[in-house]
C-alpha cells in the first residue's frame, strides 16, 4: 500500500508539474529537461521512479529559484499576456551583433547568413577575404561576426561591387573594398590585410572555370588550415568546380560538407531550372 502511495503521489506531482510546464515554461535554460520530463512521465514509473523522482526534485527546485526573484527570460503565453519580460544580461563573449544577419539584404538564403555568421564567430579568422561582394550583404554578416569576436580583417573582392552607402558604412571600420577581378587582386588582397588568410567565402564568377580560377588563386593565398566556403555550391557548374578542385588537390584540400543544404530553384526564361543556394566547405590542409 505504502509503494501504491508514493507512486500515486509521483504521479499526481508529475501531471501538476505538466500542466505547469504548459501554462508557463520555467525558462529557455529547461528546454532540453522539459523534453527528457515529458519522455520519462511517459513511461511506467515503477521502472523510473528514481529517475523522475529526480528529476521532479530538479525541476521544482529550479521553480522555487525563480519564484524567489532569479530574472528567467518570459515564454509562451504569459510572453504575450503582458507579463514583463526581464533584460537578461549577455555574457562575456555573446554575439551581440547576430540582428545583424535578419534585415542585411545579402544575396544569401536566411539559413546562409546564420551560418555564415557562425562559422566566422566560431572559428575566429584574423583575416577573411570574400571574391564577390556585390551588394555587401554577405561582407556585413561576416563584419557583424568579427565585431562579435573583437578582431579581423575583411577584405571583399569584386570587378563591380554596388554596395549601399549604409552597409559601405557599417563594414568599413573592417573591410576594405577591392575592385578588380579575381584572382588578378588576389596578392593586393593579401597585401591589404596585413597576411595570409584564414577564411575565404568564393562567390563570384559562377561558371565552372571562373570557380577554378578563384580555387587555384586562393590557394596561394591562404594558411595552412584555413576554410574556403562555396556559395551556390547546389549550381551545378559551382558544383562541378568544387568537385574538380578535390581531385587537383587530394592532399592540400578536404571536403567538409554541404553545410546548409536549402536548394533555392528557379525557372529559365527557356522553361528550364536552375538550382542556386547552398553553402559547401573545404579545408586546406596546408602546403
């Protein structure tokens, strides 16, 4: 009778606490136990009774922090109930400038940009360099990126760059404008930056040839280790390039991967399609 009890009181305690979870989360910091909660009140609880008699206690713990005055970020009805929610304080290293990346107009899928975005913070480049700059959308992620980081040194590369004076005015404390074609600018590039590189987004010239071109011009131009990012790597020629670039080079360049693989198609003015977007990386492995 006694074993009956407790598991009943476990029970009832553990659907309280659901329908608690479901009015008014506790904070994004439970994410990950709300959902390991929900797959352990789901089983039986004779085989669990530990584990979620634990992880009650966690639970209830974590609500007794926040009803004594801990700032937990509002969510889900009570967030637009007009509960006020609290300022939560970024800590050292937090990527302030990531805003940045949804009203930039980049010629970049909104996965592209979050991406680009992270593997500049993530990797922290001293210097990037990017052939194909046009509008500066792309420039102004990875500028936004190297704001976040407290370093670096952008330099964009392009026969025609059109870039708006406010995004001219937004990367220009650490980009530096090239116009030339590539690879002919490459070694002024490098000048320009202070050395090597340790980042490269290729963006230019999509045909399968002026891929290559900016791969073997690269190459020269960057450390050992560095990352070359391929946009538009679903374009068949671009594809085809990359592709070529691996097979000349089996032991200075790895494949990484497709890394955001959302296909942007659209229709020829012939009725044919033609498949843009996608972001594909490779290291160098060095000389």
């Amino acid at each position: 009778m006694k074993h009956e009890s407790q598991s009943s009181e476990r029970l009832r305690r553990a659907r309280e606490l659901q329908r608690t979870f479901r009015r008014d989360p506790v904070g994004g910091k439970l994410t990950a136990l709300k959902r390991l909660f929900f797959r352990l009140t789901a089983s039986a609880f004779d085989r669990q009774a530990k584990a979620v008699e634990a992880l009650l206690d966690v639970v209830e713990d974590l609500a007794a922090e926040k009803a004594g005055g801990v700032a937990w970020p509002a969510a889900g009805p009570a967030a637009s109930a007009g509960r006020p929610v609290p300022e939560m304080p970024l800590a050292e290293g937090s990527p302030r400038s990531l805003p940045v990346i949804v009203d930039v107009g980049a010629e970049m899928l909104m996965p592209e940009k979050v991406l680009l975005y992270a593997l500049v913070f993530g990797l922290k480049p001293q210097r990037c360099l990017e052939i194909g700059t046009f509008r500066g959308g792309s420039a102004a992620v990875i500028c936004a990126a190297m704001d976040d980081n407290g370093f670096g040194r952008l330099v964009c590369v392009d026969p025609e760059p059109r870039i708006p004076p406010e995004v001219s005015e937004r990367i220009a404390p650490r980009a530096t404008i090239l116009q030339g074609p590539s690879p002919e600018v490459l070694d002024e590039a490098r000048k320009a930056a202070g050395g090597p590189f340790a980042f490269a987004l290729i963006d230019g010239d999509h045909s399968t040839a002026g891929v290559l071109r900016d791969v073997e011009g690269v190459l020269d131009q960057v450390v050992g280790g560095a990352y070359l990012l391929f946009h538009d790597c679903h374009f068949a020629e671009v594809a085809a390039a990359v592709d070529e670039s691996l097979r000349r080079h089996p032991r200075k360049l790895v494949d990484c991967g497709v890394l955001s693989v959302t296909a942007k198609p659209t229709t020829t003015e012939g009725g044919g399609e033609v498949v843009w977007g996608g972001l594909r990386l490779l290291r160098h492995l060095g000389r």
